[in-house]
C-alpha cells in the first residue's frame, strides 16, 4: 500500500502529506475494534430473505428469492450480479431502509428490523448533505446519538484525517471533487462507528485513477479499523481488488448462484494477470446472467424498475 | 454596470413618461396626479408620522399572520405529502381553493371574529396558507429521497428526521412557495384593511380615497409596492442566495 502512496497522480487534490503510517489521530480508537462476537455466530447473517413486489401493470414480481448469507466480523464481502439482480435492493434490506417481504436480517445472531448505526450504508450517489459542510456530515449520526460536541469535533477531526480530507472540515459538499465526496461518505460512516459497512457501488461513478485511489483508501481503512464490509459492484475486477468472498447474483429472482473465495495475496492490482484469471472465471458465470438480464430487457422493451423506495414516504 | 444602466434609463423614461403626462393637463389632477404632488404627499405623511405609523401597523400584522401561515402550512403540507389519503382528499380541497381570492373569507371573517384585528389577520393567513402548504408538499415530493434514507440510515427518527433532514433537504424547493405566500399575504393584509378601520397602510388609502386625493392614493400605492418588494428583495433573495451558495446551484443573475 505504501507503493502507491508514493505514485499518486499529480492531479488528485491530497491535504495531508500521504504518510500513511504515521497517523496522526491514533489517540482516539475506534471502538468497535476487537468488539466481542459471540464465536460461531456470523457478523451479518441473511436467512431465507424474500422480496417481492407489485411491478406498474399490477403483476408480482421475485426480486429476491430464498437468500442465505453468512457474512463473518471483520470479511470484506462482494456481492456482484447484472444490473436488476437486486444486489442494491439486498443493501437496502440489510440496512433496513426497506422491508423484505419473508426471512430474516441478523447481526450477531439477533434479527433486526429497521435502520441502525451499527449498519451503515455509503451510496452510489453518496447522499452527503448539501446544506451541511464536510464536518457537519461526518458528525451528523454523532449528533443524532446525542454525542457532546467536544467529543463530536474530536472524531470528527479523526475520521477526516483518516480519510485525508483534514484541510476541508468546512467546505461544502459542491466545492469537492467525486472522490473526495465519497471519502467523506466513508468518514461520515465510520463516525457512527458501525460494525458493518454496506456499500452500494460507491466508485461506480468516479474516474479510473481516483477509483484505484479509493480501492487502496479503503483497503487500508478496512485493514486498519477491522470493520465488516458488504460491497456491491457489477465490476468483477473491482470486486476480486478488494474482497474476501465474492458472491454471484442471479438475473431475476436474484438467488445465489455462487460463492467464490478470492485467495489472491493483497495489496492486489486491477492489472495483476490473477486478479484477470479470477475474473475470467467469474465473468462466465456472470454472462450467462448478464445475457439473461439483456434477453429480458428486449423482450419486454421496458425494464420493469426495482423500487427500494416504494414506501418511503409512509415509513419516514 | 450595463444592467445599471437599463435600469436608470427604464425608470427615467417612466417617469419622464409620468412628467409629460401630468403637465399635458390632458386629465385634471384630481384624476392623474403629478409626480410633485405625490412626493408633497408622501413628505408630508411621513412628516406627521401618519405613513410610519401606518407601516407599523400593517408589518406587524403581516408578520403575525405569515408566521401563523408557515407554521400551519409546514405541518399540513407535511401530512398531505406522507399520507395518501390526505393527499387524495384535503390536497384537492386545498388546491382547488387556492382559486379563491382570500378576500371572499371577509364576511365570514367579520361574523366569526368581529370587526377586530383576528379577523384580518384570518384573511390575511387564508391567503398565504395555501402556498406554504402546497410548497410544502411539493418539495417534499421533489426533495432527492436519497437525503431521507441517509439520513435514517444515520440514526434520524421522527421529529429530529423531519428537523434536521427533511425540511432543510427541501427548503430550495419550498422557498418559491414561501415567496409566493409572501406575496398573497401582504396582498391579502392590504385588501382586507382597505375595508375596515385598521390604521394600516390600507386604512390610510381608503382615506385619501374619500378626501378625493388622488397624489395620496398613489402614494400610499408606492408604499405598499416599496415594501413588500423590499422584503422580497432583502430577505427571500438572500435567503435563495445563502442556499445557492451552500448547494453549489448556480445563481440566475
């Protein structure tokens, strides 16, 4: 990791001198580290998870079909499947933001319902405040658990740091690049101290240079904290970068169709010829969806949309 | 500078316009008054301090009936936007009474609240209710629900969701409802003092209306277009430039 510290593009706007080890909020640990889990009991379990819903002309549709996930403390978990799979919707769930229609969500063993900090969720679209500047953002869960601000601007300091975004504490969330938007997404997630983080193609939107960035960002972030992360992409390679285990999504219903353990040594490369074999083979299982999905796209002209939100309003 | 410059030039050929007019003696004054007429008038009135007072009265007024309006409004448009069957059913009611002149309640308004100050302020938050409400609902419905879920998701529930998420994620689509209430409640204030003893600015019109004194009227007309273009211009433009600025939207002008 400490390579590409030292190659980072010219162009890519870093506050803090990129010295990687040396860090400077250690005095504050994050809490969750070492947090005991009850041995044998999955961090994230998922058991016959459902989801069903009514499509425009009225008929029901599987989104989601008998879903079993064991996600252990502290795996960096890829969940990647053609577009409509329902991967997103599984990030929803889990976060609680939407309700499954059978099956149960568990952390630690014990199911849950409805949205928590232990579990938080970092968009595509990052859905940052705008009316709230980037400590502002990352305090904004802090404030919400009642957290006194001396003790807020302190962690707040911390995870900004972490994330090399120290100099920007009050910027607004315009005035920052992408990249750097979605850093302050993770800080801003982090600061909750969750044990889970779920992502939902968080660099799908971004740049290829500051994407490697972010891969090596987070895989340091993840090293360094011991979080559990759920990562959903439709980027193979991307996912075989980062996780552990990557788990293969079927076209409608979205079921399980395979479970791949990435045994590649890190830090890994998207370039390493590895990482391109591991994706090859993936990526013909992967097709088959893939075909599948675009099958269903032209023969129905229209693409039926997964709704995670259908209910939002009544819920909020 | 150019823009300025328009904006000399315009208004000096209206006035210019004004000058031409009133000394043609096409009309006599009782009927067009002249400009020096007006700003005898308007000197005068402020001298003996009938104008201030008359501001006074009618600011305060407005204020109190605005406030009572944002306030009910945030809360219906709030409840018409979460629920289906408010909106089905009082969210029609409300829009197809926004073709109401407020002005309408008035009668209605005497025999509730008596020929007292409630009674105009009644009118006055019938007329800006509605567009609170309506933009309530509305920037509700426009709001990116993604700001909801990330807030949720960060451990908002319930008020503090509503507080700290929803209304200021909506409030750049709701400011053009708050101006526009704005507008109808200073619209609303005037008509309805017109028709009632009330000290304000529309009692002070009335008057010069039975005195047959045309520079008055017209001076009280300026009065009362100066002053709601002033709140308009100081605080909502400021208020839509401070969110500009924080969004990161690009400003119009």
């Amino acid at each position: 990791m400490s390579a590409n510290a030292q190659n980072l593009p010219a162009q890519f706007p870093l506050p803090v001198t990129p010295s990687r080890s040396g860090n400077p909020g250690a005095k504050i640990a994050p809490a969750s580290i070492g947090r005991p889990a009850q041995p044998g009991v999955s961090k994230v379990g998922l058991s016959d998870i459902c989801l069903s819903y009514r499509t425009q002309r009225g008929e029901r549709l599987l989104a989601l079909d008998h879903i079993n996930l064991q996600v252990k403390a502290g795996e960096f978990l890829c969940i990647v499947g053609p577009s409509g799979c329902g991967k997103s919707t599984l990030l929803h769930l889990i976060a609680g933001l939407h309700n499954q229609t059978s099956g149960q969500v568990l952390i630690d063993g014990k199911p849950v319902a409805g949205p928590g900090t232990d579990r938080i969720m970092i968009f595509q679209e990052h859905g940052l405040f705008p009316w709230l500047s980037v400590a502002e953002n990352v305090g904004f869960g802090m404030k919400m658990k009642g957290i006194a601000r001396a003790e807020r601007e302190e962690r707040v300091r911390y995870y900004l740091r972490l994330v090399h975004l120290g100099k920007f504490e009050k910027s607004y969330i315009h005035q920052l690049s992408g990249g750097m938007r979605q850093r302050v997404a993770i800080a801003r997630a982090l600061a909750t101290e969750p044990d889970v983080l779920l992502m939902d193609e968080p660099f799908a939107a971004l740049d290829a240079q500051t994407r490697d960035l972010l891969h090596d960002e987070l895989e340091r972030i993840w090293s360094e904290t011991g979080r559990t992360i759920i990562f959903v992409t439709h980027n193979v390679r991307e996912a075989i970068r980062l996780g552990d285990r990557i788990v293969l999504l079927t076209f409608r219903p979205g079921r399980v169709k395979r479970n791949f353990a990435v045994e590649l040594p890190r830090p890994r490369h998207l370039e390493d010829p590895n990482v391109a074999q591991v994706a090859g083979e993936i990526l013909a299982d992967l097709r088959e969806e893939i075909n599948r999905s675009l099958e269903a796209e032209y023969n129905e002209g229209v693409k039926p949309k997964i709704d995670p939100n259908a209910n939002e309003e009544s819920r909020a | 500078m150019k823009r300025a410059l328009r904006f000399v030039i315009f208004y000096a050929c209206l006035f210019g316009l004004w000058v031409l007019l009133a000394e043609l003696k096409i009309w006599p004054p009782y009927l067009f008054p002249t400009p020096w007429g007006v700003w005898e008038e308007l000197y005068g009135g402020f001298k003996d301090h009938t104008y201030w007072i008359a501001i006074a009265v009618s600011m305060k007024r407005v204020l109190i009936g605005y406030s009572i309006s944002v306030l009910l409004g945030m809360i219906l448009g709030l409840g018409v936007s979460s629920s289906r069957f408010l909106e089905e059913t009082l969210g029609g009611l409300l829009v197809s009474l926004q073709s109401l002149p407020s002005i309408c309640w008035w009668p209605l308004a005497l025999l509730w609240f008596g020929l007292s100050q409630n009674a105009i302020l009644f009118v006055v938050v019938m007329g800006s209710l509605l567009s609170v409400t309506l933009a309530m609902d509305d920037g509700r419905k426009q709001m990116p629900k993604i700001f909801g879920q990330a807030g949720r998701n960060l451990g908002a529930k319930g008020f503090k969701l509503f507080w700290y998420v929803l209304l200021p994620a909506s409030l750049p689509f709701i400011v053009s409802g708050l101006k526009q209430g704005w507008a109808f409640a200073w619209r609303s204030l005037i008509a309805a003092e017109m028709l009632y003893l009330s000290l304000g600015l529309g009692q002070v019109l009335m008057m010069a209306r039975d005195f047959s004194n045309m520079s008055a009227v017209v001076a009280v007309m300026i009065l009362i277009i100066a002053l709601g273009y002033i709140v308009d211009g100081v605080i909502f433009r400021s208020m839509e430039r401070h969110l500009q600025n924080k969004w990161g939207l690009t400003s119009a002008t």
